[in-house]
C-alpha cells in the first residue's frame, strides 16, 4: 500500500455528530438486531468474532451464515439503502431503509426471514446501552438520514484500507478487520500471546461473560467509531490489561491525545482527515499507541512482527 500519495481530498468528510446522531442511535440499534441473527446461528469464534460484520463495497455484510445445507447472508446496501437477505439457494428478500421505527425494523426483518423458511429466535433487547428498550417496542428510534449514512460507510471504506495495512505487519494472533454492533466501531486487535486477567464486566446492558471472553487474551486494539460518547467521529487505541504508565507514552500524530475517562488513546477523524497525508497520520497513531502496549507489557516483538522489508 502507497500511504503518501493520497491526500486529504480522498477523504470524505464526517458530518457533525450532532447532525446525525439519532440517525446513527437507529442505525446501531438496527444493526444490533441483525448481528444477533448471526450471533445465534454461526458457530461461536474465540472473542465474538463470529457475530461481527464487514464492510463490502455496498455497505456491511453478515458474511455467510450456515443454515439446514446451505447459508445466508444480511447485507445493509448503504448505496442503494435497502436491506437484502440472500440465500445460497438463489433466493431473496429485501426492504427499503429509510426512516422507520426500531420496531418495524425488527418486525420486517424477522418476516423476511420467516419468509426465506430461516427460523431464528433472538435476545431482543439491545446490548451496550444505556437505555435498553425491547425491540418490538421501540418506536422512539426512527431515523434515518440516507446522505448522513453513506457519508460514515464511506468513510468505514476508506478506514479499512488503512486497518489492512496495519493487520498485515502483525504474524501474531489478530482480529480480521471487522465491525463490533454493540457499538457500531470498527475494529482490528492485536495479541500478545498470554492471557489476560479476568475483565471485571460492568458494561451496560451486556452480560459479564461476553467481555470476560473477549478479553481473555493480552491485547492491543484500535479501531474507529462514530463519536457517541466523544461527540465526534474518532480513532481509539486501547491495552488490556494496560500496562503500567500506558496513559503516559508520547503517542504520535500531535492531535492524539489520552481520554482518561475513556481509558484510550483518542485521534479525532477530522484530525486525520485534514492531514496532508492522511493515511501516513493514521498508521503513525496505530502503530505509536501499539508500541506503547507492546514495550510497556514486555512483548517479545521480534517474534509477533513482520519485518517491514519484507
């Protein structure tokens, strides 16, 4: 990958949080309720990994689903805005996005899929929330801002390329480059090898067995998610357990910055977005917060890291 040659103008820009933040609630709690559809019929993968979704060059994407002796697969199509569900056997349903309720989401979504003979019961409440309302009851969350949601796939599109690159100087243990719906952030983690103390748990409405499993291992994570919480689209970087000093090691671009609320190392997107050489800022953040998890906890780098050379 070339990362000084594409400037600033490649990158799209985020709309104000504040735009399209009951836009991106509603998008969230959509994408939780076809995440637990993956959930419930894939087989389950260390950390969750099995639940997650990819971004495709529509949208997001279940990926195949194994079901009776075929599969299926959930895409949210962010260009055409629909929902599809496609089966292996060459059929098909699909409904528009567009504003509606959390509650005819679920209700559409559900039907589609009793209509493919795909029967699935699900927990349905969202997770990660504050405030977890019943899925079929929700008509509080209806919006949809179609301008607003191209915008963040496009930027996912052009985030990814940059988290491929960074997956790829790591030999050790690593996530794919996926998107986590519990929080609509994507996400790519790097392991140390050793386990990890058991997590405390304590995130809102979610079990504390989800998070003991996904943090079961020593780990290094970035990713980038929309700014709830923040107020802004940003870049995260994380250690658990995090070393001692870890919220002390100089991390580069000179935008980043450690939100001791959060626990993590923050680079706004629009930061990024704005640099010269956008893509060369971003590796610079991943890989500086990175060599703050991996030097303070002591890990045998040599060993985890491609050579660069190479």
């Amino acid at each position: 990958m070339t990362i000084n040659t594409v400037t600033r103008a490649a990158w799209p820009v985020m709309p104000a949080y504040e735009t399209w933040q009951d836009t991106c609630t509603t998008l969230l709690l959509w994408s939780q309720i076809v995440g637990k559809v993956r959930l419930n019929l894939s087989p389950h993968i260390n950390h969750y990994w099995g639940a997650t979704f990819y971004v495709t060059t529509r949208g997001l994407t279940t990926s195949p689903i194994p079901y009776g002796v075929g599969s299926f697969a959930i895409d949210f199509d962010f260009i055409s805005h629909m929902l599809r569900i496609t089966t292996s056997q060459g059929d098909e349903r699909s409904f528009s996005l567009k504003p509606m309720t959390v509650a005819d989401f679920y209700r559409k979504t559900m039907q589609a899929l009793d209509e493919l003979a795909i029967h699935v019961s699900i927990y349905a409440c969202p997770v990660e929330v504050v405030e977890a309302i019943p899925f079929a009851e929700d008509t509080i969350h209806a919006s949809y801002d179609a301008s607003a949601v191209h915008r963040f796939w496009s930027v996912l599109v052009t985030v990814e390329a940059v988290f491929m690159e960074f997956r790829s100087r790591f030999v050790g243990k690593s996530s794919p480059v996926h998107l986590f719906w519990g929080a609509l952030d994507l996400a790519v983690t790097r392991f140390s090898g050793r386990t990890a103390p058991k997590h405390p748990g304590g995130v809102p409405n979610c079990a504390d067995y989800v998070m003991e499993e996904a943090y079961s291992h020593e780990e290094s994570s970035a990713g980038f998610w929309a700014g709830a919480g923040l107020g802004q689209a940003a870049f995260y970087s994380y250690a658990y357990p995090a070393p001692e000093s870890f919220s002390k090691w100089s991390v580069m671009p000179g935008a980043a910055y450690y939100n001791e609320k959060l626990g993590e190392f923050i680079l706004p997107y629009s930061a990024v977005q704005a640099a010269e050489y956008p893509e060369r800022d971003l590796l610079v953040f991943l890989q500086s917060t990175y060599e703050a998890a991996a030097n303070l906890a002591n890990w045998d780098r040599k060993a985890l890291e491609r050579p660069q050379d190479s």
